[in-house]
C-alpha cells in the first residue's frame, strides 16, 4: 500500500491526546467534552483520539456501566454520551480547529447481545455446542469469527459509514493483531476510496500488520521503562531496546511513546506509580525521539493520580492545580518546530543520563534526562552558539560546555538557535 509522503511528515509533529468521555466530566457526554477543545488545541493536540463511542452491550456487562469495548451496535453511539448529530458537532468542532479526530475501532470481538447476533449469527464463533464463546477471560464480549468475509466485510462497511457520513480522519485498531492483517488492507483501501489519507494506528507491535499501519504502539518501550527502574537495569539496555523496537518496521513507520493510556492508567496504575518522579522525564522522551509520535491520555494534563474506573463512573478531577498543561504545551509546540527525519546521535555519560541530540548544527536540540537515583553534574561540550531553554524560557550563548545540575528526575532541554 502506498504510503502518503505529507501524511507521515505531518506525523513527525503531530501529538495524539486520547479522550475517554465517559469520566471526562461530570456529564459523560460529547457535548460536555466539546467545551475543553479549545483548551486542548491551545496544549498543542493536534489528532484526538476517541475511545469507542458504540452503544455497550448489557448482557454480562461488567460493572454498573459495562465495557467501552463491548459494542452492540458498530453504526451507532452510546445514548449515554450523546447522539449522532452530537458527533457530527464534535467532528466538525475538532476540524474547525484544525485538528483531525480518528475513532477507536474494534474488530476482534462485540457484545453478547450486538445487533449481529440476532440477524448474522454466523458472524461470530461458537463451540461445539453452537454457543458463542468469549475471547480469554474477556466475559462480557464474544469472538467475532474472522474465517467468516461477510462479517469483515459488514465491519468494513461499518468503518466507512463512519468516514462517509461524518468525516472522520482514521483509526486506532484495538488489539490489531487479534483480527487477520488482511482485514485491515481491505478496511483501509475501502475507507480511504471515500477519503484519502486517514490515520492508522495499531494496538500492536506486529510488523506483519505495516500493509495497514502507519503508526504502532512501543510496547517494548514501556515495558522495558517499568523494568528499567524495578531492577536497576543501565541505560544501554534501554538504548538497545528502542533499536530492537525499531529495526524490524520499515524507515517511515512511527512508534507512539507514552506514559499513561485507558489501560495502563486502569489495569497497571497512573505513571507516578509506575514511573514515580521519572514520569515526567519519560514524558520528554516521547515527544523528542526521532520517528515517534507522544500521546497525552485525559487527565495526565492534570496529573492525574488516580486509577481511573473502567466499568464505573470515575470523573476526572479538573480543580488538581498544576504545571502539566503548560508542561504538555511547551513540548508540543516546540515539537513542530523541529526538523523531520532528523538526525540522532546518542550522548554517552557514565551515570544514568539518558541523553541524545537530534538533529544537525544548523537546527539541532539537546535532550538530558536524568534517570538516576542521584543528583549529577553534566558537563557536556556544545558547539558555540545561542540555545534556548524551553522550560526556563532562558536563551544563551554557550561557548564551549553545558554545565548544570540535575536532580533524580530533571532534564534539560536546550534548541539551538
């Protein structure tokens, strides 16, 4: 499939923020989340992503609420949170403010009680006993039997309703790699003979799945980050990982790098307690490694330190005062100022300083994240000339060292001028 040259340059500065609208605010509606659009393109969020908005089966729903992944009907929206001429409002906001919004779409399994069951039964796979079985120990949704074309080609028809009849720009794939690549060929080729150029993002580190995919989740990333500090590991080790994670993808397949998602911050625990006074370091990281794309998920903005229900109601606390909207701002913005396709040069210290320049000397910056469980000093030889801080918001000429202090946790960050 061919691959479109402006679309992944214009990845290279994008930041994806994930919206989970049912603990957004205290509605739980899409017209309650419109009011925060404004402030989210003022944080430099250029694509949103919207966790499934389907209608959520009620036979063995989990919780008061169920599973957003628990869809009973894939061409409508969740009467909880609105309807479809709210979602055609909210599309239409998000690309007056030039930004793009892509859907969260599930094509590996649906609700015991979806639409499907009753008029293509066949649609789904069942045991021995004719019974529709579940995925794992995933109680609340059946396995969507993909040797069956037909019920591809309704999902198919499902996505393109969606880009059809409200313009929206892509997909995040849930658990991509569940559902046969071949699947999601078609369902791009189908979806994009309506609009070109749509977004594609993989809940997977697959690499069979590069024919649909453009963007992939860096799950050897964050697993090797959460390890890293748990069991002392060097900074090598961490070095070697993101190139074991990139070798296998081809140059223009891009990584997304995060702190925090739906599922981490509900299953695993928020980034202060995976990652303690490094989240934020980590957080750098995603937004300045070369060929990446960051994500922001609700509430980290806020820091947000609680495990947010994924059954239940759990509202967002808005009121926690904080610098992190500033913080995701100034990485943002400073992020599309970079050049693509840069270069990347690994800065080597004896201490745990993950460190790295990207760039070249007419438009480089520096990146100094202290991993340690110490303070330290770098001193470090820049070639002459002005940089700019952008967290101190200091600009200054450097003659020959950077020398400065870091405390567990800090980073520095300096763009040449």
């Amino acid at each position: 499939m061919t691959k479109n040259i402006s679309l992944l340059q214009s990845l290279d500065r994008a930041t994806i923020y994930e919206v989970n609208i049912r603990q957004y605010t205290k509605e739980g509606t899409i017209e309650a989340f419109i009011q925060h659009l404004s402030r989210l393109k003022k944080m430099g969020v250029d694509i949103i992503w919207l966790m499934p908005m389907h209608p959520i089966g009620k036979k063995n729903r989990k919780g008061s609420l169920g599973s957003y992944y628990s869809i009973s009907d894939f061409t409508d929206i969740n009467p909880e949170f609105g309807t479809k001429l709210d979602f055609k409002k909210l599309v239409d906001e998000i690309h007056a403010l030039e930004m793009k919004v892509i859907m969260d779409w599930v094509a590996n399994h649906a609700s015991w009680d979806n639409v499907w069951t009753n008029n293509h039964p066949d649609f789904f796979a069942r045991n021995e006993d004719g019974e529709f079985l579940s995925p794992y120990d995933w109680t609340d949704v059946i396995q969507i039997n993909h040797e069956n074309e037909l019920a591809h080609d309704a999902l198919c028809e499902a996505m393109c309703y969606w880009v059809k009849e409200f313009d929206i720009d892509g997909f995040r794939a849930d658990l991509a790699h569940l559902t046969p690549v071949h699947f999601w060929v078609k369902a791009r080729a189908l979806s994009e003979y309506i609009k070109p150029n749509l977004i594609w993002l993989a809940e997977s580190d697959d690499v069979n799945y590069v024919a649909a995919f453009d963007i992939f989740f860096s799950w050897k990333w964050m697993h090797k980050t959460e390890i890293f500090f748990k069991h002392h590991l060097s900074i090598s080790e961490l070095i070697d990982v993101l190139f074991q994670q990139n070798e296998p993808f081809p140059s223009h397949v891009k990584q997304l790098y995060f702190t925090s998602n739906h599922d981490e911050n509900s299953w695993n625990g928020t980034e202060f307690e995976k990652y303690g006074i490094y989240a934020k370091a980590l957080a750098v990281f995603s937004f300045f490694y070369p060929n990446g794309v960051p994500l922001i998920y609700s509430g980290q903005e806020v820091e947000n330190k609680k495990r947010l229900h994924f059954f239940d109601k759990d509202e967002i606390d808005w009121k926690i005062e904080s610098y992190s909207m500033d913080f995701y701002q100034r990485l943002s913005f400073t992020r599309k100022h970079l050049k693509t396709n840069d270069k990347l040069e690994f800065i080597p210290f004896e201490e745990k300083i993950l460190a790295f320049k990207r760039g070249d000397y007419s438009g480089s910056a520096y990146v100094f994240l202290n991993l340690d469980d110490k303070q330290v000093h770098i001193n470090y030889p820049l070639p002459q000339g002005i940089y700019y801080n952008i967290f101190d918001e200091t600009q200054s000429e450097i003659q020959s060292n950077l020398s400065a202090q870091l405390y567990p946790g800090d980073f520095i960050i300096l763009v040449s001028k």
